[in-house]
C-alpha cells in the first residue's frame, strides 16, 4: 500500500462514522480489508489496525488536527536523571 492510499484511508475513517464503524464492526482483519478494498483502500493488515485506533467524530465534537498544548505536554519526553554512564 503506497502512503498516500493509507493517508486517504486513514481520512475516510476519520471523517465518516459510517465507513468507520463499518470497518472497526467487521468480524475479522480479513473482512476489514475487504470492506475497504470495496471502498477503494488497498490496505493491509497493520493499516487496518492502526486505523483502528483513529477517533471518528461524533455529532457536535470536533476533532482537530493539530494537538493542544496540554496534548502535547502529556505525550512529551521526560528528563532522565541518574541514568548512570552511558556506554556505546
């Protein structure tokens, strides 16, 4: 599957609740493909996976693309102190 057929499945699931409950209510990884492949997604096994885990929208919830500031803080690095030496 080339990126830019996952990119546009990814916004399909996104963006229309049908298509992804179609999707995440099918039976089986291999009935998921198939369901997309149907749609016109030539996905594999991990793009339904990962694809799985995407959020859709519910009425009158918005999801932006860019992630707020306490987002970002809570998946940020955090500072390693007293990690002793490091060797290569």
């Amino acid at each position: 599957m080339y990126r830019r057929d996952e990119a546009r499945f990814f916004e399909r699931m996104s963006q229309s609740p049908l298509f992804a409950e179609a999707i995440n209510s099918a039976t089986s990884i291999e009935s998921a493909i198939l369901i997309a492949v149907e749609h016109g997604f030539p996905v594999d096994a991990s793009s339904v996976r990962a694809a799985a885990a995407i959020k859709t929208p519910r009425k009158g919830e918005d999801y932006s693309a860019e992630l707020s500031d306490a987002d970002l803080e809570g998946v940020s690095g955090g500072i390693m102190e007293d990690c002793g030496p490091i060797s290569i």
